[in-house]
C-alpha cells in the first residue's frame, strides 16, 4: 500500500510539472535517469533532458513524432539539451539530425553530445514533410560521440544558418568533408581533442566567416599551411598539445596574430595566398550493409553501421594495436577481436568521462588527453580488423 500511494504522488507531482511546463513552455527532466518520457504538452520552447538514459523512441513518442507530419508538440521546441543519453543506441547521427531539424522546425540550439552518435547512411523516410525547408539551427553540439570525419549532412547545404558547432572529443581524422561549396556560416568549430594529424590549406576558403577555431590536442605536424596566414576573419586559435615542431614556441605563445604574420612570411615569393576548394576527392562508399523499415520510433530510424565509422583510416602517429595472437597460418579469431574491441570501447568511454568530470587538474587533463588519443588511435585499427574478419566469415559481404 505504501508503494501504491509513493507511485501515485510520483504521478500527481509529474502532472503537476506538466501543467506548469504547458505555462511557462519550458521543461527540464535533467540528471533523472529517465529511460521513457510521459507525452509531453504542446506549446514547449525550451526542453532539458540531459544526462539520462532516453532513446530516440522514448523521445519520438514523447513528441509524437510522424512520418508524414510535423509533431505538433515539439513544432515551437527552441533549444533541446539531450546530452549524455542513449540517442544513438542503434540509430546514426545523419538520421538523427534528419529527424530533429524535419520535426522541430524551430529548434535553434541542440546538443546530442555524448550520445554515442556515429556516421551511417539515411533513409528516406520522411514521405510527408517538406525536406526543402532550411534548418533553423544555429548551435549545435556533437562532442564526445564517435565521429571519424565532419558530418556530411551539415557540411553539404543541410543547416545554412549554423554559426556553432562543436565536435571535440570524437575521432575525427579528416576535414575533406569541409570542401563544399555549401558549408554552413560558421563563426565557431571546436574540434579539441580529436585524431587530426593534418589541415587543408584550402580550409579558409570553405570557411569565410570563421572568427574561432579550436583546434588543441590533436596530432597536428609539424606545421601549419602558410596560406592560413592570409585567413582574414580568423580571430582565435588554439594549438596547445599538438606536435607543431615546426613553429618556435616563442610564436605559438604570443597567439594566433603573431602565428599568422610567421605564416605569412614562410608563404614562397609569387605563390598565392588563397587556395581555392579542390573537387572532392572522393564520395563516400555505400554501406553494404542492406537496411529495412523500421517503425522503432514511428519516424523511421536507420540502424548504425559501425563497420563504417572508422572507414576514414587514422593519419595521426598511433599506439602500437595490439591484437589477439594466433597461431601461423591459422585465421584470426573474430570473437576474440571483437573481445578486444569491446575491451578498448569501455577504455575510451572511461577516459572520456574522466576528462569530462569537474575540477580536473590542466596536468592531469593533458594526461588523459595523450591516453584518450592512443586509445581511440587503437581502437579504429582494431574495428578495421573486425570489419576484415567479419566480411571473410561472410564470403567478402558484410552480414545482414
């Protein structure tokens, strides 16, 4: 009886948040530990569910979310905060983001990071909805997921009013996905503590209107391109803890004006300052994996092809990866691969937690940095084997 009249106050004090979230058309479920949502009231502007255990179903039935109309209880939603949830439990970031900005038509700032979002294919599943209307956002927030390269969707006309965005703690090891001529009008990419061993020296040019760049502990080396040098709207750049021996230390101290002038004077006499954006040099490769409808979470939702998610390789200088042993002449073992790789996954998610916890020390955090890049370094070679062993089993197919 005592459990009965706690359950039912839980539920009347709920009703009561609802009723006051319907007036105020603000909402926050925060640090919870929610797994499912009630249907949430009409009218919402502003909706915090960050750091609980929510997946795209408990969030697409909580908005009603449809295939062939836009949810009418998340038609005013303004700024959604999902950090650190369970948003890419099966589902990859292009469907995600396809989904949010097709059904939350005014949403202007979103944060997904620490989802465990990857790359993979989309489908189209939006039959109803207009998918020639802009997107409105214009912050987003994809740090300490699991992509390997800039996402493709933002960076090819999908979000043309995004000015924030931010990537760190992910694996990126390439910005050729940045050379379209249809780039969001960035003003700040936070891409910190990724795997990027190299930049282009066309990037300003795909990047016009950038003030802010944050590019510490990466790989970088040993130097930057001398045409950034010529980069007129950038401000502010950060480089701390990548290996650029090619530029003094007494340089890189006094900050990105002084970096800019040494750029300038090391570009060779007559060449040109501005490099314009090559042709792609490739597109990406199709999944082969085959995919079907899914109704999960009433817009269709694409399972997330990991085999995919380090297909950009790794430039950067890496940890030895240490792989299972085997016998000469006898074939890998793929549990035991994928035992590792498991192994390596929960170190990557520990060292991303520690980074991420309050009051740690600039020591320590250098530390964890040099670790989190080895360990995500190893980790992309060992998915590669994975993938290899895993498309031997099947005859060079993938498996359905």
């Amino acid at each position: 009886e005592e459990a009965v009249m706690s359950a039912q106050a839980a539920q009347d004090d709920l009703a009561v948040e609802l009723r006051a979230a319907a007036a105020s058309h603000e909402l926050s479920f925060e640090g919870r530990g929610m797994t499912t949502l009630p249907m949430l009231p009409k009218g919402l502007r502003v909706l915090r569910l960050s750091r609980n255990s929510l997946t795209m179903e408990a969030l697409g039935g909580a908005l009603d979310f449809r295939k062939t109309a836009v949810s009418e209880h998340g038609s005013d939603i303004r700024v959604l905060l999902a950090s650190r949830n369970a948003l890419g439990n099966g589902h990859c970031l292009d469907d995600v983001l396809n989904c949010m900005t097709l059904q939350l038509p005014a949403l202007q700032e979103l944060d997904l990071s620490f989802n465990e979002l990857s790359e993979g294919p989309i489908q189209n599943a939006h039959s109803g909805l207009n998918k020639s209307a802009p997107s409105a956002l214009t912050r987003l927030d994809l740090s300490g997921n699991r992509l390997t390269q800039l996402p493709q969707r933002i960076f090819s006309g999908g979000h043309p009013m995004l000015q924030e965005l931010r990537l760190r703690q992910n694996r990126i090891v390439s910005l050729t996905s940045a050379g379209s001529e249809a780039n969001p009008p960035l003003v700040s990419l936070d891409l910190e503590d990724n795997c990027l061993s190299m930049v282009p020296a066309w990037l300003p040019s795909a990047l016009p209107h950038l003030h802010v760049l944050l590019l510490g502990n990466n790989s970088i080396n040993p130097t930057l391109p001398p045409e950034w040098g010529f980069w007129s709207s950038l401000q502010v750049v950060t480089l701390v803890g990548n290996p650029l021996k090619g530029i003094r230390q007494s340089i890189l101290v006094k900050g990105w004006p002084s970096i800019a002038a040494w750029l300038r004077d090391r570009l060779p006499e007559g060449a040109n300052g501005v490099v314009a954006i090559p042709p792609m040099v490739s597109e990406p490769a199709p999944s082969r994996r085959s995919t079907s409808p899914s109704d999960q979470w009433q817009v269709h939702a694409v399972p997330c092809d990991a085999a995919a998610a380090a297909a950009a390789g790794y430039g950067g200088t890496t940890a030895p990866t240490v792989l299972p042993p085997r016998k000469a002449g006898a074939a890998p073992d793929l549990s035991a691969v994928e035992a590792r790789q498991a192994k390596l996954q929960a170190e990557v998610r520990s060292l991303e937690d520690e980074l991420s916890s309050p009051g740690i020390s600039r020591a320590k955090q250098s530390a964890v940095n040099h670790s989190l890049r080895m360990k995500r370094a190893e980790l992309l070679k060992v998915e590669k084997e994975q993938r290899r062993l895993s498309a031997d089993e099947h005859g060079g197919e993938l498996p359905m």
